[in-house]
C-alpha cells in the first residue's frame, strides 16, 4: 500500500547564504490572516488555499509573491534576495504614509537596517555622513550638524518616528541635537531633500532627516528574541555594547533596548598631504573639571591627539506594540538619551593674547525624553482607508558651563524645554484601483522654555574644587520670564496616476505659529521691550509630476515652496562668540524659499542598477542672516567683562542656492555591487553679493564591494574638494574661517584644503545568529577637517564589531 504525503511546512532562506530567514511575514490578499516564520525560517501555511497568491515580506529582502500550488515544485522552499537589490523601494516619510519611490517626484534617500549595520556608525551624526547629499558640521565630537543642499540647524528638520525634534531653542549656525538618537535602535533612516513645508511645516527648508526606531513585530507563536552588539574602535578607543529583548504574543510585543557607548579623546590623522604642518594640532590644553581644578596649561606629549574630545552616552528604548483588533494597532514608544558633559573642543582650543582662554567649557548632559501613543486606524471606509493619530511629549535639557584661565567665576547656562504634540494623518483611496489617492492631517505643537543662569565663585583647595564661596549674576542665554512657543497646521496631498507612464503629487499647508517671551533682568541689556508677543501665517505648496516613457526611464520635476518662522533663539538669544554678542531681534521676519528642482533616473541590466542626477534652484526671500546690530544707540555692550560688539539676526532680501546630485548603485555581476555619489552647491546673496554660510564645497563617495556565501567585503573612497576662502560668509561667523590653516605669511586664513579617504569594510557571516565585522577607516591616515569643523576628522582606525542576534 502506497500513501502519498504534502507537506505544507515551508522554509524561507537567504539566497545568499541559505540561512533561514526568521520573522519573515506571510500573507494572501484575500486572507485576513497573516503568519511568521520562526527562528528556522520555517511556517505552516495550510492557512491558505491552493489558489492564493502568497506574499513573502520581510524588511530587509524584496518581497516574492508565489502561487501557492507552485510551491511544492521549488521542495518547499522559497529564496529571498536582500533588498540592497531592490531600487523601488517603499517610502514612509514624503506623505507620511507609505507610498511607492516610483510615484515620488522628490529626491528621497533610504538606508535601511543592514545598511546602518554595515556603516557601524558612533554616532547617527556619523550615519547621515555616509548618506549621499549630505555633508556634517562638527564643533566637537559629542555632536555633528547635518547640512542639506547648503542649509543646516533650524532650517533642517529632524524627526523620530514621526515626531518633530525641532523645538523653539533649535538655532541656527550649527547645531548637535542629531546625536541623542542612537544608531544602534534604528530600523531605517529617510533624507527628503528640498523643501518639505507640505508634510512637516516650519523649518523643513532645507529637507527632512526622519528616523525610524526598531518596533516589536506581533507573532501567532509566543517567542522571545535576544540581541547584543559590542563594538571597538582604535581611533578614541570607542567602546560601545547595545542589546535588546523582544517578546513576541499574539496581540501585543515588546522591545527593549539598551545602549552605552564610551567615546576617548580622539586621534587626528598624521599624514598632512595639504601641506599645513601643524594646521589642527594640539599643543597645549586644560585638564580642569567639574571638580577638579588646575590654573596651568598642559602641555600634549601628542599634538595629534586631540584632548577634551571625549564623551559618553547611554540610550534607552521601550516599545509596546498593542493589536487591539483587525483594524486597530497601538504603538507606545519610551525613549531616553542621556550623555555625560560633552566639552566644546573649539571654545578650549580658543586663544586670547597667545594663550589659551578657557579652563573649562563644556556642555552639561544631553538629555532627550521622548513618551509617544500612536495609533493606527484602518477603517477602509471611502472617505478614510487609513490613518495614524499620534500624541508626544518631549522633555530637553541642555547647559552651557564655562570659566577662563585665571578666573574662579564658572558661568552656569541652563535650558529646560518641554513639548507637547498632536499629529493626525489620513489617507482615502479615491478609486479602486489604487491610482488616486489623497492624503490630509493636522498637526498642533506647543514649545514651553525655561532658561536660567547663574555664576559660582568657585572654593578651591589645592586642585579640589571644594564648593562655592560666593554668587554672581549673569546673562541667561534666553528670555528668563519664560517663552513660548506654538505651531498648528492642516494640509492635505493629492496623488494620481494620469496614465500608466505619469504620475501628478500636490500638496497644500496652512501654518499659524505664535510666540510669547519675556525679559526680567535688565543689569546686562536692556530691550526696547520686554514682553512680546508675535504671529506669523504662511500658506505653502508643491507640485511633482513623473513620467516614465519607458521601464528604464524616469523624469522627475518638482515646484515647492517653504517657510521657517522665527523661533526663541532666532528673536531672543544672547550669547557671545569670537568676541562678538548676539543680541535679540524682536522684529524679526519669516523666512520663505521657492524650489525648482529636475530629477533624471536611469534604469540598467534589467533594473539591477541605475543612475540618477538631480538639479535644483532654490530662491530664498526674506533670509535670515547675522549683521552688526545696534542697542540702546550703542555698537557694543559690557557682557561676561567683556566690552564687545553685538550682533543679531535681521531679514535680508533675496538670495539663492543651487546645486547638483549626481549618484549611482547597483550591481555590476552576481557577486559585484557598486554605489556612488557626487554634490555641488553654491549659494550667494543677490542684495549683500556675498557667499551664504554653511555651502560645502565639492563632496562625494565611490563604493564597489564584493560577496560571496558568508563573506562580504567592500572598499569606499570619500573626496571633498577644496573651499576657497572667497566662497566663505565671513560676516556671521558661520562658516568658522579661524578653523582653516593660517598662512603666516600673508596673514590671512586659506580655506578648507581637498581631502580623500580611502576605507575597508568586511563582514563574515559565521552563522544565522553571528555576525563578525571588521573595518579600516582612513587607511592612508590623513589629516583633514570637514568644513566649518572645529575638530579634525578620525585618523586611522580600525574597528571590530560583533551582532549576536
């Protein structure tokens, strides 16, 4: 007797490696019911009939879509590809939905979860670094200022699973808020470049930087993940550990995660190819502390590490993901960033009369609190398919500490913001067949700042610093009355299919944003008014329209227009630099851009690789930007005992940027990849004739890497051309001019010098559940700053890292 048995057990597998491939999600179109493969790639799927179409989806592969009675031909076993190969890749950020890359016009980059793996960054300053189009400010190594097509700090928006980072005190010049999201609980990072006013409002000028945190992921099997990384660097000798928990129910998940990283001081290159001998040395420098105190100067046995560059960090991250029913999903989000104090390298290297002029100058812990509810809808009724309903609060601390050589007076600057926030986003497909869709939401924030200050005469014993003898006044950096802050908003997106080659996105916003501050103290300054209050509305709008003539062809075109409204610290900061003040402006304006921007891409062997150029003008109107500024009928004011001139932050007319992207990826054979990178920028006043702050110079990246079975290598050369001091802004003092090599000679500053690096990359697979990584930055060991850095880049390093999962 013969019996004749069909399994109905499958296994997913990596094409690559033939690793099973866990967690992966298995679903029918018309079956409401979805399951997991487990830790063996293994699933049950006798859930579906013989005639559905079975989709495979997992976030870091394509997606496959098989009919089920086919499967017993392929053994019961389905290959997936990684999705480094996939180059339509789904886009959660441009309308805040998800949405396919093909129906985008805006230029969008993803890095998703193995990419950042394979970066290995210290900090998500770090990440966005190696992301094309995107170059990072650093005034010290605990921080990194992301610059998007020439426009850095409050003109660049960050946000964290779907929650604004961007609060009333984020300035302008440079800011190092990036780094308070760790690297190591990312799922995927998202860049919009160009102005992005529709979705997100103020201050998304010059893009969007979003990041999305890993989320617990809901299983038919009860189940429990581990995870552990552990990571070291030789360059400042970086130590970080992260690991994470993830329990897995039927209705509800959870992650945990936690990360600490240990960063020394860091290690500048040796080989000066630029020509500039001692150009970024460090001869001397302070090894005073919170407690500890020294009147001398110390001299470095090696100049070429730089001293007060070290930090650490610890990250936390509390997910709930909650299936109260079919349609109904709960996501509770915990995240908690706290670092120690973070020195300014820049103001401790910082001169006056040939010596050094601060003992002590550091910023006090950063700390981010994030509590967020969002909960997603899916009613599929036909006025609303889908929507998301999010609710924040955040809570950020920041200080400021410095004293000066010879001075027992330590000058205390802290700021506590809180921030509350409303999102709500909707969606409702107009036809059946998917092909119009319209998008709508509000949004409401509400910015409430704290800012107080006080000086110390410190009591001292030796080298102890043993307390505070005495009290003395100093100027807050913000209104100390308190301020606030608040921003609400509707907007509404139309996306449609006009053809099966062309597709039409517009999008419209209405922003009202009112602030409130107020001054008490007037023993340093006085304003011409002390309480104020302003309004400001803005009406923005884009329109982006793609053909594709062809499969291998897309041409994107893309209209847009932004606006930033003033926050506290554009009207109301006080504080000096380079023996200049910063005065408040209570007359300040919105700022607007008006975007034009052409995209070209170009698919290859059999859409295997592409090539993509993109070409922009931005017109800004009503720009922002620091000028000498008189008060009181006066050029300059006592500040800190210091008579120095003041400054503030005053509308201008017209200005413009332009620039260019031009990149590629793809693969060059089964085993063979490549991917690239070139961006121009130029920006300049069309009133003042001047260059405009923060536009890098030339910059760009070439990869080509190479896998086979377990074991993948690549080699990465990064280039930035040379920024001539007659591109730089050396009226606000942006640009950091005094951080170039000085020619004695000529007395004058020479600009940032060319550079290149060329880096290694290598991973082994040793199993499913053990990743071994090893890394060589900066193989040639050169000497170089990224313009406008106060601090030079890593030199040589090498770094092994280890991923248990």
């Amino acid at each position: 007797m013969s019996c004749f048995l069909f399994s109905q057990e499958i296994t997913v597998l990596d094409f690559d490696t033939e690793f099973p491939v866990g967690n992966c999600t298995i679903y029918a179109e018309n079956n409401p019911k979805v399951i997991y493969t487990n830790k063996k790639g293994k699933a049950d799927i006798s859930i579906f009939a013989d005639n559905d179409i079975i989709s495979f989806n997992h976030i870091t592969y394509i997606e496959v879509e098989v009919l089920k009675r086919q499967i017993s031909q392929t053994n019961n076993i389905i290959y997936l590809h990684r999705n480094a190969e996939a180059l339509d890749e789904v886009v959660l950020s441009s309308t805040r939905q998800k949405e396919s890359k093909s129906r985008i016009a805006e230029h969008i980059e993803i890095n998703q979860i193995e990419e950042i793996r394979k970066i290995s960054p210290q900090t998500s300053a770090d990440l966005l670094a190696n992301l094309p189009g995107i170059k990072v400010q650093k005034s010290q190594f605990g921080g990194g200022s992301p610059v998007l097509r020439g426009m850095e700090a409050n003109r660049v928006l960050l946000v964290v699973d779907g929650v604004r980072m961007n609060n009333a005190i984020y300035r302008s010049g440079h800011l190092q808020s990036s780094i308070t999201v760790s690297p190591s609980i990312l799922e995927r990072t998202e860049v919009i470049f160009g102005p992005s006013s529709v979705a997100y409002g103020s201050d998304a000028l010059g893009g969007v930087i979003h990041y999305y945190t890993k989320t617990p992921k809901i299983s038919q099997k009860d189940k429990v993940e581990l995870s552990f990384m552990s990571r070291y660097s030789s360059v400042n000798e970086e130590k970080t550990n992260q690991g994470s928990v993830e329990i897995s129910f039927k209705k509800w998940a959870s992650l945990s995660s936690f990360s600490y990283s240990d960063f020394g001081d860091l290690k500048m290159g040796k080989k000066r190819r630029h020509g500039y001998e001692n150009w970024g040395k460090v001869f001397e420098y302070s090894n005073n502390s919170e407690n500890f105190y020294n009147p001398l100067v110390l001299q470095n046995s090696d100049p070429n590490i730089q001293r007060n560059t070290g930090y650490n960090q610890l990250d936390f991250l509390q997910k709930f993901n909650i299936k109260l029913n079919d349609k109904t999903d709960l996501i509770l989000n915990f995240q908690h960033s706290n670092s120690s104090n973070i020195p300014r390298f820049d103001k401790l290297t910082e001169r006056s009369g040939g010596e050094l002029k601060f003992a002590e100058w550091y910023y006090g812990p950063q700390k981010r609190i994030l509590l967020s509810s969002q909960l997603s809808i899916k009613p599929d009724k036909r006025w609303l398919k889908r929507g998301t309903i999010t609710a924040a609060y955040q809570n950020l601390n920041e200080s400021r500490v410095q004293r000066k050589f010879g001075s027992l007076e330590r000058l205390n600057r802290k700021e506590d913001v809180d921030v509350f926030e409303l999102n709500g986003d909707f969606s409702v497909l107009l036809t059946k067949n998917s092909n119009r869709n319209l998008s709508y939401g509000f949004e409401i924030a509400h910015n409430k700042v704290n800012s107080i200050s006080y000086g110390d005469i410190l009591s001292v014993n030796d080298n102890d610093i043993v307390g505070v003898s005495a009290n003395f006044a100093v100027q807050s950096r913000y209104p100390d009355g308190g301020s606030t802050y608040t921003s609400s908003a509707i907007y509404a997106n139309y996306r449609q299919d006009i053809t099966a080659k062309s597709t039409l996105n517009t999008g419209i916003r209405l922003t009202n944003t009112n602030l409130n501050a107020k001054w008490i103290d007037e023993t340093f300054i006085s304003l011409p008014k002390n309480d104020i209050s302003l309004k400001n509305s803005a009406v923005t709008a884009t329109i982006g329209y793609i053909y594709k003539p062809n499969d291998n062809w897309q041409f994107n075109s893309v209209l847009s227009s932004g606006f930033r409204s003033p926050n506290i610290d554009d009207i109301g900061k006080i504080r000096e630099k380079s023996g200049r003040v910063s005065v408040p402006n209570i007359d300040l304006k919105p700022e607007y851009v008006y975007n034009a921007e052409i995209g070209i891409l170009k698919y290859l062997n059999n859409k295997k690789f592409n090539i993509g150029f993109n070409v922009y003008y931005t017109l800004f109107h009503n720009y922002i930007a620091r000028q000498d500024f008189i008060v009181n009928g006066s050029p300059t004011i006592l500040y800190d005992g210091d008579v120095t001139e003041t400054y503030a932050n005053v509308n201008n007319k017209n200005a413009y940027i332009v620039g260019s992207t031009f990149s590629f990826r793809g693969k060059l054979s089964e085993k063979f990849k490549t991917k690239g990178s070139v961006t121009y920028t130029k920006g300049k006043s069309y009133d003042t004739k001047q260059p405009l702050s923060s536009i890098p110079p030339l910059f760009g990246n070439i990869e080509v890497g190479y896998g086979k079975d377990k074991f993948e290598i690549a080699a990465k050369l990064r280039f930035n051309g040379t920024k001539k001091i007659n591109g730089y802004n050396l009226v606000e003092g942006i640009d950091n001019v005094e951080q170039s090599p000085y020619n004695e000679s000529t007395e004058n500053f020479q600009g940032t010098p060319s550079w290149y690096t060329l880096n290694f990359y290598s991973k082994y697979k040793v199993s499913n559940s053990l990743d071994l990584q090893f890394m060589v930055d900066n193989i040639f060991d050169n000497h170089y700053k990224e313009f406008a850095s106060a601090i030079s880049a890593p030199g040589r390093n090498f770094s092994i890292s280890v991923l248990i999962n």
